[in-house]
C-alpha cells in the first residue's frame, strides 16, 4: 500500500503560489434558517451574536467563490491569499484584501479555505493572536488530529474551531448551497453557525465532535474516487462491446448501479472531452491517500480502499497533479475518452 508521504513544510495553493508559514494560508441535515449576517456587536463570547465582520484564509477557486457569497450575502469580508492574482480577483468582485495575515488577527469570524493541514496549524493561532475571534469554520480537506488541536487552542482564547470540509464545487461555492461534513462541540458548531449556514443554506451534517467532519469527508472522497475508477473501467467495456459509453451510463445511472459518478461525472467532463470540473489529480490523489492513512491510525486495513489510493497515485505520475481529477479516465478506460484531447498539464 502507498502511503500519503507526511506534509510538506510548504504546499501550493490553488492558484499555484505557496502557502508558507510565515504567509499564512451523519446526523441529520439542519433545517435552513435564516442565513443573514449577525449584527450585534457588543460581545466576544462564542455563545452570543457578534458583528458581520469575516475573513476568508485562501482565494483559490473554492475560496475565493465562498468569500464572494459571502459578500453578497452582506458580510464585511476580507481576503487573504499568498497569492497577489488570487487577492486580485477578489477585490474586482468587490471583496476587500490585505496581504498580511497577521492585519486579521481578531476577526470574529474566519473561513479557512487552504491546501493542506499543515498549513491549518500555522494559520489558526496568527488568528487567534488578537482577542475578538468568535469561530473559524475549517472548510480544509484536513486531518481529524489537526482540528483536534486547533479546537483545543481556539477554546483557550475563548473562540469556536469547527471542521467543516465541503462539498459541492465551485458552483456550490459560488451560490451558497455547498454540503458540509461537520465536526465540533454543539457550542463551537452554534458560534459558526452564521457563516455555515450562509455558505450552505443549511445542507450540513453535524457528524460528531472534533475531527469527526474529517474523516467522513475522507471517506467520501475516496469512495467518489473508487467510483471514478469503478465506472471508466466499466464503460471501457461498455465500448469493447459496441455499446455507446453515454448510453450505457445512463442506462446503469437509473439502476442500482447508478451513482453521481455515472449520472454527471462521466456525461458531463470525461465522455465530453472536457475536463474541467475545477478539482486536481493531486489533490484527489491525496485525499484517497489521507483516508487509507485516517484509517491505519485506529488500526483498521480497508483491502479495497487501499488498493483505490495506490490506482490513484499510479494515475498521478502518468498524469500529473494539475491534471483534472476526472482525467482518471484516461488511465483506467482510455477508450472512452475523446481521441486527441491532451492531459490539461504535463506532471510536474
């Protein structure tokens, strides 16, 4: 089995420039309340309503449409990227920037967008220097003994640490409705519970305490991973057969066989030749890599699981980091994906 190699001490950020640590990047579903902004302002404690002040920790693809919903939504936002393109963005869509992470210090409210858990662990305590922080709501796909930690420190100042990795893409950024995994305490998850409903509409999972929003959102992933390379397989022999690989996805996509992966992964970005879905090999490849690794810590040996992140890192090095995710295809089912239509980027 490969394992995740431990994290580097700088790692990129989705808009290609490096997080360092000196810049420094189910129960059931809650009902949608209202998501407008908190307007109170007299408090600093994490049980009671403070003002729409926020900062966004990273302005790659998913942050930078998160920190644009949230503007349009009536929060005070302001940004932060190592990257100056990335700050850049943001402030044409009307969100205020700093490139300094120390200025954020104190800020009630924080969403954290980066690349790595890593780069979660030099970044919470810069906020955290200055009293006013109420929460900060991890949207990281980041490790359970990672929020842990933060948790315990955020409690120390008197604020809120929840994990609350995300799902949806960019479209979901971009209008509120992401998904969320949650892992928190039912007062830090009542702190945040502002901002999460404003990214989400509400679509959350409250799973469990510190860490647990993690691990679950690992699992998804690597099970839309499993699925990824399951389905290319599959319509790869659809096509041996003569049958139309779209015909046959949707076909399987209305029986039990059927899944998201099927239904619009494959129609929409492999068997259409465009790639462009918004999420990299690298960090699938990760992700797939991190579960198996969330796994082997509490002593558990998924056979099947561990076999999908080693597909995945052999992809990888065919491919590339930067390469789409849904390129996957082109190792496991070259067949099906249109002739003549390059890697989006040669492995770096």
């Amino acid at each position: 089995m490969r394992s995740a190699a431990g994290p580097p001490s700088a790692a990129p950020s989705s808009s290609g420039k490096t997080w360092t640590s000196t810049s420094t990047s189910c129960a059931a579903n809650t009902k949608p309340r209202n998501a407008e902004p908190p307007t109170a302002t007299r408090s600093t404690s994490m049980n009671e309503p403070q003002n729409n002040r926020v900062a966004v920790i990273g302005l790659g693809a998913m942050g930078g449409a998160m920190a644009a919903t949230l503007h349009k939504a009536g929060w005070d936002v302001t940004g932060f990227d190592p990257s100056e393109a990335a700050r850049q963005a943001a402030a044409e869509t009307g969100i205020g920037t700093t490139d300094t992470l120390s200025s954020l210090a104190g800020t009630p409210y924080a969403v954290l967008s980066l690349p790595a858990a890593v780069i979660v662990e030099t970044t919470v305590p810069q906020l955290l220097a200055g009293p006013g922080t109420v929460a900060i709501i991890d949207t990281t796909t980041s490790e359970p003994a990672t929020s842990k930690h933060m948790t315990q420190l955020a409690e120390a100042a008197g604020a809120a640490f929840i994990d609350a990795p995300v799902s949806g893409g960019r479209d979901g950024a971009a209008t509120g409705t992401l998904s969320a995994f949650v892992g928190a305490t039912d007062a830090a998850l009542k702190a945040a519970e502002p901002v999460l409903l404003a990214l989400t509409g509400g679509n959350y999972s409250h799973i469990g305490g510190p860490g647990s929003g993690n691990v679950v959102k690992l699992l998804n992933n690597v099970l839309a991973a499993a699925n990824l390379a399951s389905v290319g397989e599959a319509l790869g022999v659809a096509k041996a057969y003569g049958i139309d690989p779209a015909t046959a996805a949707a076909s399987i996509s209305g029986a039990s066989g059927g899944s998201k992966v099927s239904a619009a992964m494959y129609p929409n970005w492999v068997l259409t030749g465009t790639h462009d879905s918004g999420f990299s090999m690298g960090l699938m490849a990760r992700d797939a890599s991190l579960a198996v690794d969330v796994a082997a810590q509490i002593g558990e040996k998924p056979a099947l699981l561990a076999a999908v992140a080693n597909q995945w890192q052999d992809a990888l090095a065919v491919l590339g980091p930067r390469a789409d995710f849904t390129e996957i295809a082109r190792t496991v089912a070259p067949a099906i994906t249109p002739a003549g239509a390059p890697a989006s980027t040669s492995a770096a």
